[in-house]
C-alpha cells in the first residue's frame, strides 16, 4: 500500500536554484579563510591559553553549524530523486564546496593533536573547554593517524573524484535499477525497494520469481559495481596504510570510541549464539510445510494473508506507542508528521532503505523511507522516528558534541521499534497472529544482530583478500559472501546459488565500511535497555531520555556506565542474547497451541 507522503525542504531552501544556496556557501568559504589566517599557527604551541582554545573552537562550531545546511540539503533533495541531472550537479557542487572550505579547517584539528603534552595537561582541566573536553580527547587519539597538512589536503582535494564520486555512482545505479517479474500473471517493471518487498509475500512462487528477478537485476549491472566496490576496497587499504592502521577495521574502531576487545566480545557472542538462528529456521520450515527453506522463503509470513497498513494507520500506531511511554516523546514526533519532516513515498529514481538526517543543533532532523505498506514498514518508520527524537533531544549538544557516535546512534531506534511492536502485541488475542508478529519481530531481531554481525565477518574477510591476493574476482567476492551469510543459518536454510549475489546492493559496504557491527551493538543494548524499563517502569524515562540528550558528548562506555551498564562485560552482551533465544521459545511455545 503506497502513500504520497513526501517531505517539505523549504524551511532549509526553496529548491536547487535558490540564491541562498550560493550566499551562504560563500559566507561560510569567506569564514573559513578569516578562521584559518586567525589561528594557523596559535594551537600547536606551548603558551596557548584556554581562553585562546575556546575561541577558536567557539568559532570552529559555528562555522561548521552553518556548513551543515547547504550541504545537508543537497543530499536531501537528491535522495528522492537520483536521476535528476539537477539534483545530481548541485549535490556534486556542494560536496566540491565542502572541499575547498576543509582545505582552510584541516589544520585545525592537526594542531589540536599537535598540543605540546604537557600544555595540553595544563589547559584540558579547565572549566572554559567543558563543553568541549570529549572533542578534544577524541581528537588527540585520532591525532596518531593523520597525515601531513599538505597530505590530508591532497586526500580532501581528490575525495570527490575518488571514493565519493565512486559511492555516488554505486547510489545512481542501484536507485536507477529496474527489475522485471511476473506477479500472478501480470508483467510488472519495479524498483529496488517494491521487489524487495515481494520477498516478504505469501505466495512462494512470487517469493521466488522476485528473488530471480532481482538477482538477474544485480546480475545486469556487477561489472560496474563489483568495479567500484574493488576500487573501494583499494582506496581504503591505501589510506589505512598511509595513516597506520594496523587492520581493516581499525579506523572504525577509533571513530566509535570502542576497544577492538568490546567489539570482538560482541561478535564473538552472537557467533556462539547462531545456534538460535537455527533453531527458529527449524521452526519456521515446519510451521510453513516446506521440505527446505532457502534464501527467498526467509521472510515469509507464517500466515498466509496480506496484511497491508496504510501511512495513516502506521502514523496513528507509532504516535500512540511514543505517547503511552512518554508524552514528551510524543510531543517530539507528532510534528514529523504534521510539518512534513518524512519523505516515505515510493518512486523512479528514489534512493532504496532508509534513513534519518540529524542536520545540526539549529535544524530539525529529516526521516527518509520508502513505505509500501508493509508491517515491517511500520517498525522501520518507528525505527527512523527513533533517531529523530535522539537527534531532536541532542539538540541542546554542540555540533562537535551533537551527533552520537555510531554504536550509540541506534540507542534510540532500536528502542523505538520495541515500543511500537509491544503495542501491537496487546491488541492481538489469536495465538496464530500473536506467532505471526512474533517472528517478523525475530527477523528482524536476526538482521539487526546476527546478519549485521556476519556482514562485518565478510568484510573482515574481503578487506583482507583484497590486501593479499590484489583486485578480487566477483567469484570470489562472491563466495565470500556466501560462506559467511550461510554459517549464521548453519543447517536450517540453504542459501542458492543467486543469493551469492546479493551483496551488490547492500551500501553500508561500499560507502561505510564496518559500519554494520554498530546495529548488533546498538540492538543488544537496548534489549537490555527494555528489559529494564520493564523491571523500572517511570523511572527509567528520564534517564533514558538524558542519555538521548547527551548526544555524543562522550564515550560510549562513559555514558553507558551512568546507566550501570559495563560494555566490557561479556556477560552483559550474552543477556542480550539470551532475550533473543526467550523470544525464539515463546514463538515455540505458541506454535504448540496449533
């Protein structure tokens, strides 16, 4: 069930051809030189003062908050429509801009890691720099991996005819694709996310034609995109080389404030627990009748209707599900909706998944979906809702401080979608129906743990081949792909051989590499979390709320330690896991009452 809900970007710009656009970029350009001749040079040494540092980084915000706009427009604008040349040109322009303004702040933060040690003791403790002190300790750790300033200029200078250029012709394709498929004798032409959809379809054999369909889709296109997606992997190796690091991942590590030990106890626990993955595909392949389960059976509904939810209907449940746990985050939502804040329409040339754009402090955030009805809809649009409302609270943040870091950024999501599918649980008193939203909540569950998991473990894994063996063969990018997609499924599903194909359309692998570990991380914790607003009731709002609006104003184990929580703990992560094995046994236990 389509709906025509799109957004309303006016309140950034009127449109591409706007003339604020070009002022406030030149604004922002003129600042940027002002900011570079004021302070090159002043950072770096061993009498700067605090007052000194808070200025300049006063400055350094506000010029980036004013950046932000542009820029964070242009990406808006082109997502609902890549195939628009406009869209497109000013979308490359402002990345151009983007350029030449980092070109004047790149020495800024290379002199904040230059801080002489023994001033930078002096001065860190001081009260002027609180709103910044995170910034500048996660700064001076990054510190070890910069280049020169005349190399991170060259690296900024040629970003946009390299791996952005390359990540904006992964985004055209993809977006631009058609996949043809008969659907019960009718010829259809769709996009990405309509055959995506068909997956989820009662019927099998319109589960397995759009399967093929959108395999031979992939298929048409692989020259181009295994192309880039070598061409990433190599530019990724260069720049890990040049600034240091010693693994593939190990950037991502740093940027998300995490030790490789937290991330390798979260991967390492949902790897021994695979066997839950199994045990719930054994379940399903029973409850569905079918000798085997493979790749295009995933997603079937365990009952065999259609269940479509109008936008309307999607509104009203995520509104009263917010309210009835809190009003204030009620109160936060309801204008998404209201002042057109969410682009959820499906149409030619539309970016495929979703998103949520946290413009900066001064700018409400952005939900971009495509809706086609489906109940899954429903969770993602909760799911999204949930990061506006982290982004809405963070508002009070700084820019620097503003946006949480990546295992942090799902805090909110996830909780979101828990709150919207515990309403929908109470309204249903059919055993079969209760089953039936149980295990699409287990799928997803699945996808957001285990299948995120076992992506990071193929890129792992091609990030490695690729250093090794040089530019690699779709075949063995492929079978990659396919080993580490099937361990998690072990005996209870086989994925065929088109599924080898699928990771051509996955973009957190071509545009954001090792990214994906970060929704694992993100939904364990917040079953944890849920279980103890469960445990607490009121309570537990407002310090949930606070850790919201704390942003990224600091490390992921400091703000989770203010909620007892101790990431280092393997234990803490295998309770997530167990959550997620009680949930299978509660889907067992109603399969027994038919």
């Amino acid at each position: 069930m389509k709906t025509d809900v799109t957004w309303d970007l006016s309140d950034l710009y009127a449109g591409v051809d706007d003339p604020k656009i070009e002022s406030d970029v030149a604004s922002v350009k003129k600042r940027a030189e002002e900011f570079e001749s004021k302070y090159r040079g002043r950072i770096a040494v061993s009498d700067l003062t605090a007052a000194t540092l808070r200025d300049a980084l006063d400055e350094y915000e506000a010029l980036l908050r004013d950046e932000q706009k542009p820029s964070a427009f242009a990406y808006l604008h082109f997502s609902t429509d890549t195939t628009d040349p406009a869209r497109g040109a000013l979308l490359q322009k402002m990345q151009e801009a983007g350029t030449e303004i980092a070109t004047h702040l790149i020495f800024f933060d290379l002199e904040i890691g230059k801080i002489p040690q023994e001033t930078y003791d002096r001065l860190i403790g001081d009260t002027a720099l609180d709103p910044y002190r995170h910034y500048l300790q996660h700064q001076r750790a990054l510190a070890a991996h910069y280049l020169s300033e005349a190399e991170e200029k060259i690296l900024e200078e040629t970003a946009n005819s390299g791996p952005r250029a390359f990540g904006r012709l992964f985004t055209e394709i993809t977006a631009r694709q058609k996949f043809r498929v008969t659907v019960r004798g009718e010829e259809q032409e769709l996009t990405q996310s309509e055959i995506l959809a068909l997956l989820y379809d009662p019927d099998r054999a319109v589960r397995q034609a759009a399967a093929a369909s959108f395999t031979e889709g992939l298929k048409e296109h692989h020259h181009v995109l295994h192309f880039i997606f070598n061409t990433l992997l190599h530019d990724k190796a260069v720049k890990d080389r040049l600034r240091r690091y010693a693994e593939p991942e190990e950037a991502r590590h740093l940027d998300n404030e995490l030790s490789k030990e937290v991330v390798q106890n979260v991967v390492e626990v949902c790897v021994e627990n695979y066997g839950v993955v199994a045990d719930y595909y054994h379940l399903k392949r029973r409850l569905l009748g079918l000798d085997e389960l493979t790749h295009y059976d995933r997603y079937a509904p365990i009952l065999d209707t259609q269940v479509e939810i109008s936008f309307d209907e999607a509104r009203e449940m995520v509104l009263n599900s917010f309210r009835a746990f809190s009003p204030q985050v009620y109160d936060i939502t309801e204008p998404f909706f209201s002042k057109r804040w969410i682009d959820a329409a499906v149409k030619p040339g539309k970016a495929g998944g979703a998103y949520c754009s946290s413009v900066s402090p001064d700018w409400h955030p952005y939900v971009f979906m495509n809706y086609t009805g489906k109940p899954r809809d429903v969770m993602t649009l909760a799911h999204e809702l949930g990061h506006g409302i982290h982004g809405v609270l963070a508002c009070k943040q700084n820019l620097l401080n503003f946006h949480a870091s990546l295992p942090m950024a799902e805090t909110a999501s996830v909780f979101g979608e828990m709150l919207v599918f515990e309403a929908l649980q109470k309204t249903l008193t059919d055993p079969k129906e209760k089953l039936a939203l149980l295990a699409e909540k287990i799928e997803d569950t699945f996808a957001t743990v285990f299948r995120q998991v076992a992506m990071f473990r193929f890129e792992q894994a091609v990030h490695r081949a690729r250093r090794a063996q040089g530019e690699l063969t779709v075949e063995t990018v492929n079978q990659l792909w396919q080993t580490h997609m099937q361990e998690m499924f072990q005996d209870s599903l086989r994925l065929g051989d088109d599924h080898a194909w699928w990771w051509l359309y996955i973009p957190h692998i071509f545009q954001s590499p090792f990214y994906v570990y970060a929704y694992a991380f993100g939904e364990l914790l917040v079953l944890a979390l849920y279980a103890r607003y469960r445990q607490e009731g009121e309570p537990f709002i407002q310090k949930y709320l606070n850790l919201l609006a704390a942003g990224g104003s600091d490390s992921p184990p400091n703000l989770l330690k203010a909620m007892d929580i101790d990431i280092a703990d393997r234990a803490f992560w295998q309770g997530g896991a167990r959550l997620i094995r009680q949930m299978v046994e509660q889907a067992q236990e109603l399969a027994r009452l038919f």
